[in-house]
C-alpha cells in the first residue's frame, strides 16, 4: 500500500518537474522565435475596468479605455483626449 502511493506521488512530482522544464523551454524558444524582445503590457498597470460604458482609445498607446477612469487632456481644437496612464499623457504631443 505505501509503496503504492509512494510510487504515485514521485509520479505526480516528476510529471511537474517535466511540465516546468518544457514550459521553460517553450517560453525561450518563442522569444528565440519572435524576434527575442518579450512581449510587455503598453504602459503601467492601469485600475480596475468598469462593466459598461463607451471605451476611448489612447493616440499614445493604442489601448482602449473606459471613459469613466481615463485621464482626460484638452488637445488641439478643444478635443478631448483619453489616456491609460499619466506616462501616455506626458508622452503625448498634441
């Protein structure tokens, strides 16, 4: 019976160990395979999203944004302009 389990959890823990390596080594080799620059999020993390409501997209970044918690800047015109973070609306120039 002990040598049962015993066997089973040296199992379970070698099929893990495995399971990290592989992930390991795709993880490199798709960097290898993508031009070798990791893929980040544009800009700081940003607050949580609202459910609903009309999304902005940022001219810095391109992400999209909920109106209800973007920075807000009066751009050219009197437009208003939607930002995801305070580092894309000091970036921008408008």
């Amino acid at each position: 019976m002990f040598r049962a389990l015993f066997y089973l959890l040296t199992v379970v823990f070698l099929i893990t160990v495995i399971r990290m390596v592989l992930g390991v080594i795709a993880k490199g080799l798709g960097e290898l395979m993508g031009g070798g620059a990791p893929r980040t999020n544009a800009g700081p993390s940003r607050p949580e999203v609202p459910a609903g409501g009309e999304l902005k997209r940022d001219p810095v970044c391109g992400t999209y944004v909920p109106a209800a918690t973007a920075l807000q800047k009066t751009g050219p015109g009197g437009d208003v302009v939607y930002f995801c973070s305070a580092e894309c609306r000091d970036r921008y120039k408008g």
